[in-house]
C-alpha cells in the first residue's frame, strides 16, 4: 500500500473542566480521503478505575451524545463543520498529531487507540482481577473457614492467611506470566524473607500451557529461589483446594 500522511485527535473526557485531570475516551483519525473513529466500548467504561471518576454514567452520556454527532460524518471536512458547534461540557481534542505510514486508517486507528487507551485498559482489567481473586479468597476465609483460618494485611504481601494450627503464610496474588508481578514477590521476599510464604497464580490451565516455557521459568524462580509454594487461586473452585492445604 502507497505511504500516505495520517492525522489523529485523541478525544479527552474532563469530569471537571476546573481541573486539569482527563481521560482519553476515543480517537479521531483521517487522511486526505476518508475519516474513521473509535469510542470506548460500554464493556470498557465498566473497566475503567480512575481515582477521579465518581460517575461513569456522565462518560457513557458523553460517548452516547459523540456517537450519534460522528455517526453522520464521512470525511475530515465533515468532522471540521461539526467541531465548529459541537459543544458539550465534558470532553475536548488533543492537538492534532500526524505520522507517514503505509497501513490502511483503519489498522492505524487500532493502534493507536491501543496506544492511548487500550494499553491502559488491560492494566485495569488486570488489577480488578486481583482485587476479585484477593476477595474471593477473603470471603472464603471468613464464611468456609471461619475458625480454621484467618487473615490480616501486610505491607509487602496481599494478606497473610493464619491457619488456627500452624504458622502463619504471607501470601501474594499474580500471574506467572506478568513480570511486575515476579518484582514484587522478589521484593517481598527481600524484605520479609519467610520460609512458608505462598504464591497464588490466577492463571488458568490452558493459559500456561500456552506460555508454558516462561511459566516454567518464574515457578522454578518463585520456589527455588524465594522458598514460596505455588498455590492455584485461578478459579474460586482452586482457591478452595489450596485454602484447604493451608487448613492442613
């Protein structure tokens, strides 16, 4: 495909025009010949987990209000005449921005939109499901195994688990396949360098299997290295069979 000059405008989303904090909701992207846009998704909106974001409804107001504007555009002049009028309290472009590529606009408006958004997205989703796993694992403690464990926060693990006989285990929750998560258990073990620490591992079968050398890698890491005991907490029905190793 021809090399052609491609513009874009990130879509920032302002909660508060007073303030100076935004969130990038969407990007406009064209060339000389056509126009193409992407919004976040309702199914995104759901991930999203800003500190300064107290109603996601006013988001989806906002993205529901663009959708029907940019649904009648087709070309750049189209998005110039409707940007003359478009108001509304909550969102502004960025500055455009240009770069030279041979792709169509539509796989540049995906990567883009990964870039600015995407990217950002996954980290929140991933972060979410710790914080699910590290409940589930909590209410399990508190309703199944009331009066055989217990827990209590800790400053470098997630929680440690005190069964009633036993020592207690400080316990972190991550995936075998994420790095940050391999440098924080490494962390914690310089810092609180137990013997009986457990690792809980949200990875699901297949997933491994999929990236079976790495997850090899960080286990051997994680046990060999760092003492810790591989536990599976990928499903509430594993965080059960490990809670009840730990009850032992």
């Amino acid at each position: 495909m021809k090399r052609s000059i491609k513009k874009y405008k990130v879509i920032r989303y302002y909660p508060d025009f007073y303030i100076d904090e935004f969130l990038n909701i969407g990007i406009v992207m064209y060339d000389d010949i056509a126009l193409s846009i992407k919004l976040l998704s309702s199914d995104e909106i759901k991930h999203l987990n800003c500190s300064f974001l107290s109603d996601k409804r006013s988001i989806e107001n906002t993205i529901s209000y663009l959708h029907t504007e940019f649904s009648k555009l087709q070309s750049k002049q189209d998005f110039d005449n409707l940007s003359r009028h478009l108001y509304y309290d909550n969102f502004a472009y960025s500055e455009e921005k240009s770069f030279v590529s041979e792709e169509s606009l539509s796989v540049e408006l995906e990567l883009i939109y990964y870039r600015y958004i995407g990217k950002k997205l996954e980290k929140e989703k991933y972060v979410a499901k710790k914080d699910v796993t590290k409940t589930e694992v909590i209410q399990l403690i508190n309703e199944r195994y009331l009066g055989k464990l217990s827990y209590e926060d800790d400053e470098y693990f997630d929680l440690i688990i005190i069964p009633k006989r036993g020592k207690p285990r400080p316990t972190l929750i991550g995936s075998l396949l994420n790095d940050a998560d391999t440098s924080n258990a490494f962390k914690a073990y310089i810092n609180r360098p137990f013997q009986n620490t457990l690792f809980g591992y949200m990875n699901k079968e297949d997933e491994i299997l999929q990236h079976k050398q790495k997850a090899d890698h960080v286990r051997a890491t994680l046990h060999d290295q760092m003492k810790m005991t591989l536990v599976d907490f990928s499903t509430q029905q594993s965080i059960v069979r490990s809670l009840e190793k730990v009850c032992v």
